[in-house]
C-alpha cells in the first residue's frame, strides 16, 4: 500500500501528543500483568535448572518428589512431544531438556503443587544424574576444530567442511572489487572487536497461568509479544492443534524482543494436563537472566580503506556470533546491515554463527546490528582521527542516498540518512566546547524495520465509538498510535476510539510485535479497515438519500454528497450512521488482512560526550543527542520515548553489562546488582530531534522506530571514550577495569 | 521460621543462646531478607530487637554520640550535630543503597554483615567506633575494627548482639572523608573504597591520621602506615605518593566478576588520595 498522494496532507490526531490509554491503569497498579492472573484450583509451577554448563542427563528420579503431600504433577523433557520442524523442536528442548543440559540453567524438570513453598521443597527432592561434559563459552573457542561440541549434526550445507560442529551459519553479503579498492585507499586500518552478550533488561520477568485438560482444549494467559507464537510453540510441543489453545497476552512489562519466544508455557500446560489443575509459573529474575534469551556475544574484524580526502574505497568485515546452545541467524541481520549507512564500491561481509554453552539467543532491538556498527563506526572513526577529517562529514561523503546499491543487496528507496547527518551537523551539541578528559563521539544506525502479517477489524459502535480489535501485545504504545491513526481515518475526535488486543480466538493470525513492525503495518491495516468500514457508511447513507454510492464523499468524520449534483442531503456523522445502522443491513465493521510490505528501513545519528577519569577508567555520559527518520511520528512523545529507551539500553551495553561465565562454565551474574543495566543518576537528559521523511509504503508515511536507537549507541559511546582516553577501545562493555588497563597500557 | 520480639535485651541474649537452628537479628532487613528471597539462608530464628530501648535513637554522650544499633541511615543523615561532627561516617552510611533502602538499612547490620565492601565500616574504623554488644552474661564494648572477622563473619559469640554503636568526640582541627568505587553512580556494591580521618594542628600539619580500606582484603583494613605517612607535614604530592603507596602494599583482593586485582589496588590508592585531600579541606587546612 503506497504513501497517500497528498503530501500537503494536514493531519488533526496524528503528530500530536494525546493521553495514553494504559497510563491510568499502570500507575495506580490496576494493569494486569502475567503474574497478576490467577484461577481457583490453581497451582503453582516451579523449574528445576542445571547447575552445569554442559551435561549428559544420565537419569532424573523424581518419585521423591511426586511422594510429597501438595505435590500434584512433576513433569520432565519426555513429557513434551518432539516436534519435526527444528525450530519448534529447539524451542520445546530449550523448554525442558532432552539427553543433555546445554548451559547453566538449562530446565530439567518441574513440579506443580499445591504452595509456593511445597513446590520448592518438592524441586530439592528430584535426583538429577549428570554426566558432566567439556564446555565452551566463548565465541572464538567454539569455532576451533577441537572444541567440545554443543549439538551435533546441526551445520547448514553452505558450512564449509573440516570446521568445528559448533559452526551452524555462514553467511556473505557484498559487492564490487575488494582488492582494487583498497589498492586505491591512502589509509587502510583493521581492526578486531569483542562485544559480550546482554539481556533485554525487562523489568517483568516471564509469567503465565496455563490449564489443558484432557479433552485437549487449553487456554494460557501470559506475557509476551506474540500470544500467535506462543499458541503455535505450545501446539507444537503439547503436540496438540492450534485451535484448541486460547492464548490472551496479558499487559507486557516490557520486552525489547525478549518476549517473543516461549520457555514457561508449554511446561504449565503439560503439568495442567498432568495434574487436571490450571498451574501458573512466574520466573525469578535468576532464572530470566540464566534461562531465558540474551543477545549473541560477538568477536569480529574489520578492514576499511579510505582516501586521505575521506572517501572509503572498499570495507571488508568478518563477524563470529555465538546464539547460544542452538543454531541461530542472527549474524545474518548483522552482516547485512554492518555498512547499510554507507554508499560503497567495494564491500563484503562474512558471516559465522557458533554454538556455546550459553542460553538460547533472543532477538534484542534490531538483533545482530548494534555490535556489527559497533564495530564498522569505530573502524570509520580511528580513520577519521588518523586522516585529521571531520566524522560527520566524512559521513555524509559515504552516505548511503535513494538509489544507492546497499551493501546487502537492494537498492535503497527514499532513505532519512543524509538529511539525520545534517541535522546532526547543524544541531549545537556538535560544536559545543570540550574540556580536558572529554571526548566527542557520533556513529550513524540502521535498521530494516518489518511489515508481516496483520489483521485488524473496526467495529462502529452503536453509540458512535469505534472499537479496533488488533493483535499485537503493546510494547511501546502502539495501543495509542493505532486509535489515533484509525480516529484521523474516520475523521472523529481520538477519545472516541478504543484499541484492544485479541487472544489467539477472536482474530486471524498476526505475526509478533517485532521488527519494529506495528505502528506500520497495524497502523496501515488499521487506516485500510477504517476506509473499509468508511466505504460501507458511505453506501448505507446513499441507500438513505437514495443516490449513487459514488455521490457520497466522507469528510471531517461524516458523509456528505459528493457535489451539487447529488443532491442538498445535510451532513450524517459517523454517530447518526451507526445509530441506525440497524435499519440499513446491519452492524457496521471495517476489517483487513495483509502481509505488509514496504516497511522503510530506518537511520539514526547518535552524538554523545564523555569524561573519562584518567585514574579509574570510569565513563560519565555528560551529553546525549539522537537523530533518527521517524518516516511520520504519529505520536511523538512515544517516539522519543523509543529514542532515549534504545539510547539509554545502548548506554548500558556499552558500559557496563555483560554476560560473566567462570572457568566452570556458569554465569556469575544473574542479578541486577552485577548485571549492571544504567540507573538514572548515570544517565544525562537524552534529547532528540525526530525528522520526518516518508516512509513511501505507508499511507501516512509511517516508518518503524523502536529498533534503530539501540544500534548508534555503542560506537558513539566507544568513540566518544576513545577520544576522551587518547586509546582506541575494541571491546564490550567499556567497564572501568577495561578502560583503565587500556589508558595505563 | 519463628519470628519473636523479646521483652528486653536480656531475654533476647537468652533466646539466641538456646536456639540450636540458624538465627538471624532482624534490624532493617535489607541484608537478611534479600538473601532469605534468594534462598541463600533460611533461618530458623528471626530476633527483632527495633522496638527495645534506646535502639531507634541517637544520643549525645560524653561529647560523642551513642547511636542505637536500629537507627537507620536516613535518620542518621537528618541528624544535624553527628553529620557536622562525624561527615565521614555520614556520607558513608547514606551511600548505603537508594532512598528505600536508606529508610530501613543500620549501620549495625552494615558492620555485622561481613561484607568486605560494607560502605559504613571504613569511616566507622577511622572514627575508632565502638560497638556496644549485649549477651547472655552481659554487657561488653568491642572497637569496630574488631567485628568483622572474614566475609560474612563477625567475632560476635552465640547470643550476642549489637545495641548501639559510640562514635567518640572528635579533636579541634579534625576531619573526615569516605569514598567508594562503584562501576554506576548508585545502587551498586562498592569495588574498593577508603576513609580518612585527620587531625591537623593550628599550622595545618598533620597530627594524627588514620586511614582505611575496603573490598580489598576479607575485612575492612586500618593501614597504619599509610596514616603515618601523612603525619608530620601538609599533604603535599610527596606525603600522599608516600599514603597511596603504604594504601597499595596493604591491599591484597581478589579478582572477581567485579574487578581486578591490578584494578581494585590501583583505585583504593586513588580513592584514599582524594578522600585524604577532601578530609585535610574539612578539618580546615589549605594546601
Ligand atoms: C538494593 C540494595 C542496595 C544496597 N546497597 C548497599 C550499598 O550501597 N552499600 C552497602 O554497604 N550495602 C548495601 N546494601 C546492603 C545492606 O543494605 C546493608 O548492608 C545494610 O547496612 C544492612 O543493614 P540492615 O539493618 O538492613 O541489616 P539486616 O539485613 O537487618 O541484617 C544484616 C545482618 O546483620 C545481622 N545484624 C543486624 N543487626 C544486628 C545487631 N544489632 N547485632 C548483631 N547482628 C546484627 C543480622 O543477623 C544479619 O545477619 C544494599 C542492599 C540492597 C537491598
């Protein structure tokens, strides 16, 4: 669907900073969350976990267990079925553990009972017999050819022969001729960079409240973005049909792409279908930190030439990922978009995806670019530094503009990138004074933002209010955004429409609130049911003054003839409409259905200032400033929300967090006090200049902006601290120990 | 679990004595609830002793202050005369957490907790704090230094506890000063630390200094040397290099999720330098 043909277009809702429908509810305590629902009868659910990195599961004993009073179902990997398709397979593995635990914290076993506490002592009761086995936690180790293996047989076929069996994805993106462009280069640098895994950070931990019985009907109510992905993972691994599980997303706290895959629910369902009781399981920050998904961890190379004017003749990168204990694609996603910000002749990029001894990777915001500009931007910056050349100019001579041939293969169309770049450039933050220990850092993001498939259905309510039924768990205030986007459609004040989000049951399939994809493709199949349901009170009201359906235009929320020569009929608003609709065929409803494309990848312009402390490496972010193309904002406070959340996450994986494994394999921080996501007081004011160029596939131009914040920020900060240190930083997070060993050498 | 608030100190000793499970002193429960949450204890004995006498309040004594073993850290930090008096300890205990936990944590709890990292006890030492401890046969007062014993350790015996914690009088021309290394700028578990505490003489010279260190050795360190360092001169670049070099041969830490050894020594030497700089400015000196 195209960008509407009226770009003089002045819109009355959209751009304007109307109230939240969910603020009331979430600051008074009334939202409902996953672990605020619960049934009579219920039970409570409890996981047991490997303390072990990696282990043969030799036996697990739980007659002790199942012994103990309250204790009313105890349930272990050979109660899941064992889906063909490998992705639902890895899911219900990741689920409950099969022959081996592949990572500290791997689940095992559980038990439902009666009480918390039983449920507790029951876990203490099971006897796991282990087989310890070597492990590997680090992406590089995993790829040498000795190294234990994770999972066996999982290699794709373009994997070379004779490499380690932990290496499950290659990958190569590129065009042009390497080798003469760097022969034309008067500087070339390489450079290699490490970045260790984060957690999405969600201050919700995973819950749900599940019950199947034995007629095979269920029902689960849970968190997370995608209730259509939890019904189809918990089919799977239930082994039972789709239709018969209802799944009702509760109010999500938060998920940044961590909440779009299952670990509790099919191990409720199975103990509900074991015990005949409905069971909720809710996970300690312990377990949602070791178990459920963190980024990939990354080591990387790059290799950029450019000219001593500041032009990049060619740049070659090689990224290694590790997604944890499975195969994963992630590198893909970061070897596509590692040199999307730049216009290049000559360009390649490799891609390795290994298996270690770590939980299963999760997408996190724009999953696998944040460390792949991480490492380009840096690589980009040194050069500037070494040429004496500005680095945002430097930039917009490489930039990336409609018509360039991208680095992964399309063609881009109407891009924000140049235009985020001059605003950066014009924007005071650039020029304003440093002090001694200061430095200046700025890095360009990306993101190709998704479409997908979306169903939407309007219903005109018989009191002139207008209901949309979506199914997208909000994660970001899409809630708002949609019943704005659908009041500016019908053409009726924004307090009059109402959004709220389907179970599994009352709509058609819609794919997962990911990719930065609901504002746009919700939004679009929201304005596409309003025109629909627009076109059916057009034709009822032509039915009523006896015209052509043609002779009647909609305008400013009501029908009108369509000029003199329909007819002198007065005006029926939406309301006068759905009064009767009664009389003329029946309830008025608008609905659509696609699989949208067209969702517009996105740029952002990061800049940001630091002081680092010569005597103990620690970073102070002392200025903030993030540019990006929002295509439209169709609510900007929520848009610049999303800005300062991917800035402030950014800031944190730059910093300070990181997954920490001892030599034994386990995690050392699965708390929020050594799990250092920032706090407030570390975070300076985050400003933000949102620009607006449209988005050609959405009719209000809307392009998606949840994702591209959280890639600029780790080259920025790295930049930034690299200048303010005198001493190029090449790895993730900057924690004080690491920048102090590097200023002192 | 049994949950009891005793009738006085006495039958509080009594109770702890006889309990043959593991017992706990309820005081602000920051410490002891998290860890029973995260199941790394479960006592079989909780002992609140906040509503017995004299244990919520802050009284002047023979020129110092006797600080009740459940008075918390906000309620120490709106206490006028010990902050003038004691800035050092203050600022320690009020780094204690967020305002939440402000609201409840002790400067008792902080001390008996063991923790090497603890932010009350290195200003306490400096102060030459004590600590008087209750039990079974009576009363005894314990100099703070001498409590911690190792992480999670403390030389209390079965059935003895803390009732108040006695900051002494503080000389003319005196002052002092606590700083932490944390890797955020809250909320977060101190890397290495140092307090100071000076008293200088009219001209400004150091008299008498006392310096310690945290998270870098299993209990709180009093380094006696880097004190003696200071003495006899203003610290000038020549007396501090002579400090943080007494302060680096005395850490001997770990190296941990947290930090290095290089890195925690490295800091503590920094961390006493300008906690030596800020303590000589509030006793009044200028270099
Ligand atoms: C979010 C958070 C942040 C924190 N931040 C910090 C920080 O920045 N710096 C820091 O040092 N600590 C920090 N802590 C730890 C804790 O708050 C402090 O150690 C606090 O001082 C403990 O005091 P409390 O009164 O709460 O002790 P409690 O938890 O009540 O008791 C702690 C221990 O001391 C014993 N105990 C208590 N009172 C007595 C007594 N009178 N006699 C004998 N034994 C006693 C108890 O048996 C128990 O073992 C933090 C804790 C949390 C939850």
């Amino acid at each position: 669907m195209a960008f509407d043909a009226q770009p003089t277009r002045k819109f009355n809702v959209v751009g304007t900073r109307v109230t939240r429908p969910d603020g009331v509810d979430k600051v008074t305590g009334k939202a409902a969350y996953g672990a605020d629902i619960s049934a009579p009868g219920m039970l409570h659910g409890r996981i047991l976990r490997s303390p072990h990195a990696h282990a043969r599961i030799v036996s697990i004993d739980t007659s002790e267990a199942e012994k103990l009073a309250g204790v009313k179902a105890v349930v272990t990997g050979a109660d899941l079925a064992m889906p063909e398709d490998a992705d639902f397979a890895d899911v219900a593995i990741n689920c409950l553990a099969r022959d081996k635990a592949l990572y500290d914290g791997h689940a095992v076993a559980a038990v439902a009972a009666t009480s918390k506490a039983i449920a507790k002592q029951a876990i203490r009761l099971i006897k796991v017999e282990y087989d310890p086995l070597p492990h590997v936690t680090d992406v590089d180790a995993a790829m040498k050819p000795d190294a234990p293996v994770v999972q066996e047989g999982r290699a794709l076929e373009n994997v070379p022969a004779g490499m380690s069996q932990n290496v499950t994805t290659y990958c190569k993106f590129g065009h042009g001729d390497l080798d003469a462009g760097f022969a034309k280069a008067d500087k070339i640098i390489e450079r290699s960079f490490k970045t260790a895994a984060t957690h999405q950070g969600y201050i919700e931990p995973q819950a749900c409240m599940a019950s199947l019985g034995n007629d095979g009907r269920g029902e689960v109510w849970c968190c997370t973005q995608g209730q259509y992905m939890v019904r189809a993972n918990c089919a799977a691994a239930l082994g039972v049909e789709e239709s018969q599980l209802r799944i009702t997303a509760s109010e999500i706290g938060g998920g940044f792409g961590g909440k779009t895959s299952t670990f509790i629910e099919p191990v409720a369902l199975a103990l509900s279908r074991k015990s005949g009781k409905p069971v909720k399981i809710v996970m300690t920050r312990d377990e949602v930190l070791k178990a459920t998904g963190p980024t990939i961890s990354s080591s990387m190379d790059i290799k950029i030439g450019m000219t001593k004017d500041g032009r990049i003749t060619a740049a070659r990168g090689e990224l290694r990922y590790s997604g944890g204990a499975y195969p994963n694609f992630t590198v893909e996603m970061g070897a596509q978009a590692a040199f999307a910000a730049y216009d290049l002749e000559a360009v390649e990029t490799i891609g390795w995806n290994a298996m270690t001894n770590r939980p299963k990777e999760i997408p996190y915001r724009a999953p696998g670019a944040p460390t792949a500009i991480y490492a380009v931007e840096s690589v980009v910056d040194e050069l500037c530094q070494e040429l004496g050349l500005d680095p945002l100019d430097v930039r917009l001579m490489n930039a990336a503009d409609k018509g360039t041939l991208s680095s992964y293969g399309p063609t881009f169309n109407d891009i924000g990138l140049v235009a985020t770049l001059e605003a950066a450039k014009a924007h005071p933050h650039y020029t304003a004074p440093l002090s001694e220990n200061q430095g200046r850092g700025l890095s360009c993001g990306f993101w190709f933002n998704f479409g997908g498939n979306t169903c939407v259905s309007l219903n005109i309510n018989d009191d002139g209010t207008v209901g949309v039924v979506e199914g997208n768990p909000d994660i970001g205030g899409s809630r708002a955004s949609i019943s704005m986007m659908a009041a500016e459609e019908l053409g009726v004040p924004y307090d009059k429409v109402r959004t709220v989000i389907a179970d599994t049951s009352s709509l058609g399939f819609n794919d997962i609130t990911d990719g930065s994809r609901v504002t746009f493709a919700v939004g679009l199949a929201t304005i596409e049911a309003a025109r629909a349901a627009i076109k059916e009170m057009c034709r009822r009201v032509a039915k009523i003054w006896d015209i052509d359906e043609d002779a009647v235009i909609w305008e400013d929320g009501c029908a009108k003839p369509a000029g003199p020569n329909a007819g002198t009929h007065p005006p029926m608003t939406l309301a006068e409409i759905a009064a009767i609709a009664g009389n003329t065929g029946g309830p008025i409803a608008g609905h659509h259905e696609v699989n949208a494309d067209g969702a517009g990848v996105s740029f952002g312009v990061h800049l940001c200032d630091t002081e680092v402390d010569p005597e103990t490496g620690a970073v102070k972010i002392l200025r903030y400033t993030v540019f990006q193309d929002a295509g439209k904002a169709v609510h900007p406070d929520y848009v610049e929300g999303q800005m300062q959340g991917g800035a402030v996450q950014g800031i944190g994986w730059a910093l300070n967090e990181e997954y920490i494994y001892g030599e034994d394999g386990r995690l050392q921080n699965a708390a929020f006090l050594d799990y250092r996501i920032p706090v407030a007081s570390d975070l300076p004011p985050i400003e933000t200049v949102i620009l607006e160029i449209p988005n050609p596939g959405h009719p209000y131009g809307v392009r998606g902006v949840g994702e591209t914040p959280i890639v600029p920020p780790l080259a920025a900060i790295a930049n930034a601290v690299s200048r303010a240190a005198n001493v190029r930083l090449t790895e993730l997070p900057m924690s004080p120990p690491r920048v102090l060993k590097a200023i002192t050498g | 679990m049994r949950y009891v608030k005793p009738e006085s100190f006495e039958a509080a000793a009594t109770l702890l004595r006889d309990e043959t499970g593991i017992s706990r002193i309820l005081a602000g429960g920051t410490d002891v609830l998290v860890q029973l949450k995260a199941e790394m204890v479960e006592p079989d004995l909780m002992v609140d002793l906040k509503h017995l006498p004299g244990m919520r309040e802050i009284v002047a004594e023979d020129g110092g202050f006797r600080i009740g073993a459940a008075v918390s850290g906000a309620q120490l930090g709106e206490h006028d005369a010990v902050k003038a008096m004691w800035p050092g300890v203050v600022e320690g205990v009020e780094l204690i957490g967020s305002s939440q936990v402000q609201s409840r944590a002790t400067m008792a709890g902080n001390l008996c907790t063991g923790s090497p990292a603890g932010d009350a006890v290195p200003a306490m030492v400096t102060a030459e704090a004590v600590a008087r401890v209750q039990g079974p046969d009576g009363v005894r007062d314990v100099p703070v230094i001498d409590i911690p014993t190792g992480p999670g350790k403390n030389s209390l015996n079965k059935g003895e506890f803390i009732t108040s914690i006695y900051l002494p009088a503080r000389p003319a021309h005196a002052g002092d000063c606590y700083l932490r290394f944390i890797p955020r700028t809250e909320m977060d578990i101190a890397v290495s630390s140092a307090a100071v505490s000076l008293t200088l003489d009219e001209e400004g010279t150091v008299t008498d200094a006392r310096i310690a260190i945290g998270a870098v050795a299993p209990t709180v360190r009093l380094v006696k040397d880097a004190g003696a360092a200071l003495v006899g001169a203003k610290p000038d670049d020549a007396a501090i290099a002579a400090m943080v070099r007494a302060v680096e041969a005395a850490c001997s830490p770990i190296t941990d999720k947290r930090g290095t050894i290089e890195f925690r020594t490295k800091t503590a030497g920094v961390l006493a330098k300008r906690a030596a700089l800020i303590a000589y400015g509030r006793a009044g000196g200028q270099l």
